[in-house]
C-alpha cells in the first residue's frame, strides 16, 4: 500500500509536466498567420475580392489599362462558365435524380424516411446558397 501515494505523485508529476511542456510548446511555436481558405468551387477568381484580401490588379501591380482588360477577360469567362453551368444543370440533375432512385430502392422504410429528409434538406440548402459571384445570368431553373 505504500506504492500508491508514490504512483499518484508521480502521475500528477507528468501531469504537470506535459500541461507544462505544452503551454511552453504553444508560446514558442512559430506562428503563421491564418489566410482564409481559397475558395475552389464557384466561378474562379476575380479581379477584385472582399475587403483585406489582396486583390489581382494589386498582386500584379497591373496599370489601370491592363487592370480595365483583366476585368473584360474575367468577364467574359464568367459569360462562359454560366453558359456552361446552364448547358450542363439538366444532366447533372438528371445524374443526381437518378442516384437518388437507386439508393432509395436499396434502403428499407427506416433509412428511406431518414434520406429522404436528408434529401429536403440539401435541396434548400441548393435554393438558399447562390454559387455565383459575378454578374452573368440567372441560375438555371432548379
């Protein structure tokens, strides 16, 4: 019975010593600072974004001529992509409904009812989220 006061001091000792060690580790580790995420779906970069981030025209340290073509090439490419996006909606919701039917077949009436919630929510979750950031058309109707 002596070794259990020794095996408690002992374990409050590396207790201490890791809060220790770690508190040290978070103070002297280098800190970088955080960028925000770069955003990969939606239309691609801009030539101008949200406030505190650099944008193109002053990465590039473009002239205003260039900057003025950079935003009517960016434009253009938006033009594209929404014609695209608008081309492509109707396949990629016939792929999506498609899916949908075959999972629903294989999953009995508990885990049926469960998805097809799931599937209420992601489908206003798509009508309340606009993809787009640029001017260009509407989105394709849903």
């Amino acid at each position: 019975m002596n070794d259990r006061p020794r095996a408690l001091a002992v374990l409050i000792a590396v207790f201490l010593a890791g809060a220790i060690v770690g508190a040290a580790g978070s103070y002297f580790w280098p800190k970088k600072p955080v960028e925000p995420p770069i955003r990969v779906r939606g239309n691609g970069p801009t030539l101008s974004r949200g406030a505190g981030r650099p944008n193109l025209p002053e990465m590039l340290k473009l002239t205003p001529e260039q900057e003025k073509l950079g935003s009517e090439i960016m434009a253009e490419s938006r033009r594209k992509l929404e014609t695209l996006r608008s081309e492509q909606a109707p396949k990629i919701e016939a792929i999506r409904a498609e899916t949908n039917r075959k999972l629903l077949a294989i999953l009995n009436e508990e885990q049926r009812k469960s998805f097809e919630g799931q599937l209420k929510k992601w489908e206003e979750m798509r009508k309340q989220a606009p993809r787009r950031r640029g001017p260009g058309p509407p989105p394709p109707p849903q």
